[in-house]
C-alpha cells in the first residue's frame, strides 16, 4: 500500500497527503513504521532515478509555476486554498503585485495546510471505523490541495459510499445533511465535467 501511494504521489502531487496514514496506520511499533518508510523513500529514489532528475527539475522550476496560476480566477479550481486565494483576489479585481500574490499564495497553501493537519488531528484522537477515518482523509485531500478540479472529485465516490451506509444504518438529521453533501460534492462536479466534455467538437 505505501508502494502504491508513493506511485500515485508521483503521478499527481496531492496523493502525497494520504502517505501518513499508509505509513502510520495500524503499524506494529516503529520498526513496522521504519520498515514502511523505507519503502515509501526507495520507490521514491527509484522513480526519480528511472526519469531522471532533470524531469523532476523541469516541474519544479517550470511545472509549479503553472499550477500556482491556475489557482487565480479558474471556476474549475475548487480547492480551499484557491477559495482563499481568489476571495482576496477579488480586492484587485484579480490583478495582483507579485507581493501580494506571493503574501496570499502563502496564506492560501498554510490554509491548505491546517485544513489536512487538522484532520489528521481529528483522525488520531478518535476512535472511529477505519473507514470513516480514511474517508476524511481523502476528502481533506481533495480540498486541501492548491488545486482541486472538477475529475478530482472521483475520490470522494468512497466517502459518499461509506456516508449513505452510515445513514442508512442509524438515520439522524446530521448524517443526512453530510450524505447529502457528499453526494453533491461528487455529482454536480462530475456532472459538469461531462456537460462540457458533451459540448466539445
């Protein structure tokens, strides 16, 4: 499973913030967490090493800069830090000095930050079902990133899943409020994504 998500890590940056709950998750003592760890570093190094570092070089010095604009003024980015972003954005009419993009961008990403360490907080101090807890994760995953487009939204198919089991097997007002949203998350997105792949040429 770590093998998997440092793969998945590689593919696309944000899976990276579910590899603490595969490192750390039902280990037995550290020497499993260490043994876990080990592996999560030497499929790392084994990737950069089968690409090449000039790659991972080239998307840090010319991919990131990309991804940073696509948090400004893009309806598809759906991601908390990109709320944040544009929300200030909106004060300069979304034209922004390079300080006060690199002042917000800042703020933007510790927003992203806080909302996954919170929880992981959230995660560790209870004592819930596994799968209510990695459902959290993976929807703290998804709006936690500086971006979130409209396919990423997939992710929360198994939330949505373990939410309308939950309901369905002890119904309450709150419960219904959270599958409903969940559902929403995962259909209006999707359904858009469609729409405009239907109006293409």
């Amino acid at each position: 499973a770590c093998a998997l998500a440092t793969l998945a890590a590689t593919l696309k940056i944000f899976p990276v913030l579910m590899l603490p709950w595969f490192v750390f998750y039902s280990a037995n003592g550290w020497r499993e967490i260490l043994r876990r760890i080990v592996i999560v570093g030497t499929v790392s190094l084994l990737i950069v090493a089968t690409t090449g570092w000039a790659l991972w070089q080239g998307f840090i010095e010319f991919g990131l800069p990309i991804i940073s604009k696509g948090t400004i003024n893009q309806w598809g980015n759906q991601s908390l830090p990109s709320l944040v972003l544009n929300i200030a954005a909106t004060r300069w009419d979304f034209e922004l000095s390079q300080d006060a993009l690199r002042m917000w961008w800042l703020m933007a990403s510790a927003t992203g930050a806080v909302s996954i360490l919170t929880s992981y907080l959230l995660v560790w101090a209870t004592n819930g079902e596994a799968r209510v807890k990695f459902s959290v994760l993976l929807f703290a995953m998804v709006v936690s990133g500086t971006t979130a487009w409209t396919h990423y939204f997939v992710f929360l198919i198994w939330p949505a899943i373990v939410a309308v089991d939950l309901t369905l097997r002890n119904p309450s007002h709150g419960r219904l409020v959270v599958t409903r949203l969940m559902i929403g998350l995962l259909v209006i997105p999707v359904g858009n994504l469609l729409a405009s792949m239907l109006r293409e040429p």
